[in-house]
C-alpha cells in the first residue's frame, strides 16, 4: 500500500438483497453476499467510507426514464401491492422487495456520482442490486429495472459535469446506449462480447445527430481475456477518455467477463479486472463504479477485491505492459490477442479517428 490522501466509498447493504425470486436465477441475494464476504476476508470495507443507500427521487429518475415506465414499476410492484410477484420479460423478475430495492440502487449510484464528483480524486463501488445496464429509458430487461448508471450520470450532468461511462461487463450496455445515444455531453464506451445478449453494440453504432461520435462501442469475440482488453483499452477506450476530457469516470462495472463465469465466453482474470481499473484512474482519478453482472459468486467476490484494492491504492497504477503473444487463446488464460480481437479493436479505432 502507497500513502495516499484519497477517500473510497462503499455501498452494500442488505437492502439490496431484498430483491429476490423464490427459485433458481442467476441475478441472486447470494451476489452481494458473496462479495461482502470477499470484502471482508480481505479486510478491505474498514479502510472505505460507508455510503448508506436512500431511494431515488422521481425527479432523478425522470431524467433518464419515462414516467410511464416508472409508474408502471410501481402500479405492479408499489404500496399498493407489497406481495406481488411476477415477470417483466422472460429475464426479469421482481418480488415483495424489488421496488424498494431498485429505488435505493439507483439513489445509492447517484450519491456515490455526486460524491465523487465533488471530491478532487476520490473514488467509489457500489455493490447494489439489481443491475441496471438494459434498462432502456421505457423498458426494463435483462434483469434490469432501473438504470442505476445512467441515473447518476445525469444527475452529474445536471451539476454541469463532463460524464464519461465505461461499460466492461460481457453484454451490451443497450440501456445506457439507449438513453444517451443523442446526447453529446455524455461518452459512453462499451466493450462486450458479441455476437451476444442483447444483440446490439455494432461498431458503427456511434451515437445520432449532435452526439454522433458521443458513443464507441468495441464488440469482441468469445475468447478475449486479459491481453485482448488490455489492448482494447490502450488503442480505444483511453485514448477517447483523453480526448473528452471528463470531469467523472462512471464504470458499469459487470464482471461476467471473468473467465469462470457460467453465463458468458470471455476469460478475464481478477488482475485484469484491477489492470482495466487502474488504466482508467490514470485517465480521471475520480471514478465511481456500480456492480452490474458477475454469475460465479466466488470469481465475483475475487474479481470485486481487486478492483477495490485498485480503489484503495494496494495496487498502484504504473505503465501497462503492452501485449504479449500467449501461449494461444485459451478460456482458462484468455492471455492471446485473436486476430479477430484485433481486427474489432482497430475497427473501433479507425472509426473513431483514435
């Protein structure tokens, strides 16, 4: 550990788990139980300072979604029906404690954001559920409800800050992409596996009107792990976080690219996931990360530690190494830079002019 004068904050909290399916689902309680766990063991949330969560206003709300899409939350899931269950889409569920949940998800995101922002190079994770990269602005999806990143990215903005959003989880952040495709004042970069869920992230999907150009997205082949991302961000994402500048990195921080993850086909290690933080505090010390996907719950809470002992400074940043040949594209190592990954990085690149 290096001397520092920087504040983490951490938000977990049992509210979150509230949010609950009486069977098997991959998006669990047991997520963010896994992770406190890790936090623990490692003995990290002492040197955090807490964040408590509290429910988002309509207000907040209401500059990302429609106000039918919120009401419709509550008229299923509200007051008025405290032990309803049910299904959004084949995906998505919700129960007695979703609402409640979701509410203090997204207000937990914008406190941390606000927080950050305010700070000269703090930094921050929010542990919450559920995830929220999907949710569009009138639909909730892919285990979404509410977008709790892009919630607090505007309440950034409207604080008159520059808001940059990177979004490393496996899937397409189709969401976030939705909800500021034209707006010019927010970048959002996506690296995913693709072809995947939800099926969207095309390279030439840049961003409309004004904000074309505002959206950069890097759509990789199964396969890629530490070295492949570990490019991706040099050639793409740095390069692009330089040129706009932001006043506030906010990270949709899904971890279901790790190798041992049952839902998807990356092969990112722990150390990757601390390696693709770190790269970005080079760029904006302050950095706000919210918890998106991450299905292993031991490689979850693993992958978590390292990002936040990246957070706390245990890691300090210094020159990457560039990316060495590997021994072969192996989903055990995923340390190989695919002749596809590379033609994906350096499209994404050339599009951008980067």
């Amino acid at each position: 550990m290096y001397d520092r004068n920087v504040a983490t904050y951490l938000c977990t909290d049992a509210i979150f788990r509230l949010h609950r399916l009486i069977g098997e689902h991959p998006e669990r309680p047991e997520r963010l139980v896994a992770i406190d766990a890790a936090l623990s063991r490692a003995e990290l949330r002492g040197r955090c300072c807490t964040l408590h969560p509290r429910p988002a206003t309509r207000e907040e709300i209401l500059r990302v979604h429609t106000a039918d899409h919120l009401d419709d939350l509550s008229a299923r899931m509200g007051d008025d029906h405290p032990n309803a269950t049910g299904w959004l889409d084949p995906d998505t569920y919700y129960g007695p404690g979703s609402l409640q949940a979701a509410l203090c998800a997204a207000g937990a995101a914008v406190d941390l954001a606000l927080k950050v922002l305010s700070s000269q190079d703090d930094n921050g994770f929010a542990a919450v559920r559920p995830p929220g990269h999907h949710a569009t602005r009138g639909q909730a999806m892919g285990f979404c409800l509410l977008n709790n990143v892009a919630i607090a990215a505007a309440a950034a903005r409207a604080q008159g800050a520059r808001v940059a959003i990177v979004d490393f989880d496996v899937h397409h952040g189709n969401g976030t992409d939705d909800i500021f495709v034209a707006d010019p004042d927010v970048l959002f970069i996506s690296t995913h596996q693709y072809p995947f869920y939800p099926g969207s992230g095309e390279v030439n999907a840049t961003g409309e009107g004004l904000a074309r150009g505002s959206q950069i997205n890097v759509p990789l082949p199964p396969g890629c792990g530490d070295d492949a991302y570990r490019l991706c961000f040099q050639m793409v994402v740095l390069p692009a976080l330089r040129r706009f500048s932001p006043d506030l990195i906010l990270v949709s921080a899904g971890f279901d690219a790790h190798h041992r993850d049952p839902l998807a086909g990356m092969a990112l290690s722990e150390d990757g996931f601390a390696e693709l933080t770190r790269m970005l505090l080079s760029v904006q010390p302050r950095l706000a990360a919210v918890l998106e996907g991450g299905y292993n719950l031991d490689a979850l809470g693993k992958s978590v530690v390292a990002m936040m002992e990246t957070l706390l400074g245990d890691r300090p940043p210094g020159s990457a190494p560039g990316p060495g040949p590997g021994p072969g594209l192996d989903r055990r190592r995923g340390d190989a830079v695919s002749p596809e990954a590379q033609a994906a990085i350096q499209s994404a690149r050339r599009l951008h002019n980067l």
